[in-house]
C-alpha cells in the first residue's frame, strides 16, 4: 500500500477537518454578501422613497391646481371694473413668546372696541375660496399676506380678495427662506417683484407686510433690523401677530383645538391680530373659521375689522 506523502511529515487533512474548514468559509463570506445584499436594497429604497416623494409633491400641485380651478369656476363672479378696486391705502411659525410681543394694554374704557384682525398667511391656494365665502356669508372682511402664484386660476382669487373688500398685504414672493433672508438686496428683490406682481393684476399697490416666520424668525442671515429700516425707507408697514390659532405646524391640528387657540387669550389685547394659514392642507382652518367668527361675534364689545392705516401694528421686534 503506497503511503501520501506530506510537507514536513505531516498527516494529510482528514475528511471532517475539510469540512470545518469550509464551514468557517461560509460563516465568513456568507455575512459579508448578506451585508452587500442588505447594502443595496437599502441604497435603492433610498432612491426610491426620494423618488416616490417628488412623484407625490407634483401630484399634490397638480391637484390644488385643478381644486384651484374648479372652485374658481363656481365662485362668485368677478367683476372689472378697476376704478372700483378696494385699495389698501383709502406677509413657520415665531420661537418668541407671547409675553415677548409689543402689545397694548386693554384700555379700561368701557366703551373701547376690541379690535380682532383675521390675517391669512402663504395663498392664494384651492381653500381661498372657502374661505372668502365663509367670510362673505358673515359679512366680516379679513387680511391676506399672500405670496406670488403667476397660474390664471390664482389672480383671479387676487382679485376676488380685492373686490369683496379685503386687504391685499404681502408675505413674499418665493417664500424661501433661504434665498430671501441672504441679504437687504435679495429680500428686497423679492418684496418689490410681489408688490409689482400684485400691482399688475388688481391696480392695488401694497403697503403691507409681513415677514416670513415674522419680525422674530431664527433663519434669517441678515439682521431684522436692516430689514426693517427698509422696509420704513418704502412706506411699507410689516405686522405680526399676537394670537395664533397654531395651524403652522405640519401636524394635524382639529377644529376645536384651532378655535381654543384663537379666542382662549383674546381679550387680553385692546387690538388682537390673530395668525392662521390660507394653504390647501389646512383643511380644518377652514373648518374652524365658522365657530371662530360666531365666538367673537359674539364676545362684548368686540369686532372683527380688516388691517388699515388705522391700526395699531404687533411687532415682534421694532426699530427703536
């Protein structure tokens, strides 16, 4: 019987010591290709859920467009007639507190008017409306900080806000933070474009404002103050708000919570500008607004007017 000859005299490997060998390989590599497996499916559902994403924001654009239109359709009728046109002269929500805001006392005069402002930030949008019509049903006129949307559907709810004697006052026209709070100049730029914009479709040149996140947002590079000082140099008034209804958050807020928000701390101030959102996802603003207009109706004393020359402006932070 011939004998395997080995290196060194050793024994060759035996038939169990092959397999523990190969099993070590398969707890080795094995892994290492899971992880490369798990690697890439993650890397795709990454890809995907971004994707996925963008897919449901134009989806969601092209809904409110078609919204927008079809309530334009079976709204109320515009009229044309420019010399009839309402003018202004004849704006995420503020880390400052309530406390913070330079507020008036309420006046003990017993018959002092409590002033309440309903102030729409960010339309038009496919709620404006609903909006507009439940306002008109009340006969009470409200504010709206708007911001610019060239679509057809959108001037004529411009011009709807004008005509039924509401105030037109700018938000912005981008509304990016990130590109009109870079400087003096970009912000500038933008407000001037909107205040044209505007100016262009309703005859109406706006002299107010409000800025994105208010007077007190935490995004902008540039100095408030600066901003401003611009903003006195136009004749342009900026408000903010002392009420907030608590509709910026992107989490779902109800009616009843909304109304709370609102008249909870009303009588507080002699004048109350009240915060809320004309945007298409706050559906139970528009639900709230109804009991929220009856409720003030309905305090003593107290009624529900649009912003004018005459009144008195919240400042988060002033220009002193």
């Amino acid at each position: 019987m011939k004998m395997i000859q080995t290196d060194a005299g050793q024994k060759p490997p035996s038939g169990k010591s092959r397999r523990v060998r190969r099993l070590k390989k398969l707890i080795i590599f094995v892994p290492f290709f899971m992880i490369l497996i798990l690697a890439g499916v993650c890397i795709f559902l990454t890809v995907r859920l971004y994707t996925v994403k963008g897919e449901l924001r134009d989806a969601l654009t092209r809904l409110e467009t078609i919204s927008v239109m079809k309530q334009t359709d079976t709204g109320s009728e515009l009229g044309a007639d420019a010399e009839e046109l309402y003018t202004v002269s004849g704006v995420d929500e503020s880390g400052r507190r309530a406390t913070d805001y330079d507020v008036m006392p309420v006046q003990e005069a017993e018959d002092a008017v409590h002033k309440v402002y309903l102030t729409f930030d960010d339309g038009p949008s496919s709620n404006t409306n609903r909006i507009l019509d439940i306002l008109s049903d009340y006969d009470v006129k409200a504010t709206f900080f708007v911001v610019g949307k060239e679509e057809e559907e959108y001037q004529a709810l411009y011009k709807r806000i004008v005509e039924e004697g509401h105030t037109l006052a700018m938000h912005s026209y981008s509304h990016k933070y990130n590109e009109i709070y870079q400087s003096v100049e970009s912000y500038s730029a933008d407000l001037k474009k909107l205040q044209e914009f505007l100016y262009d479709i309703t005859g109406v040149w706006c002299r107010y404002c409000r800025f994105p996140g208010g007077s007190s947002n935490t995004v902008s590079r540039v100095d408030m103050h600066e901003l401003i000082g611009y903003l006195d140099e136009q004749d342009i008034s900026y408000f903010d708000w002392n009420v907030s209804s608590g509709d910026a958050s992107s989490a779902y807020i109800s009616p009843e919570s909304i109304i709370r928000n609102c008249t909870a701390k009303l009588q507080e101030y002699d004048e109350s500008i009240i915060l809320m959102h004309d945007a298409y996802e706050k559906s139970t603003t528009v639900e709230a607004l109804p009991a929220l207009i009856e409720t003030i109706q309905a305090m003593e004393g107290t009624k529900i007017v649009p912003i004018s020359d005459d009144t008195e402006a919240i400042h988060h932070i002033s220009n002193d």
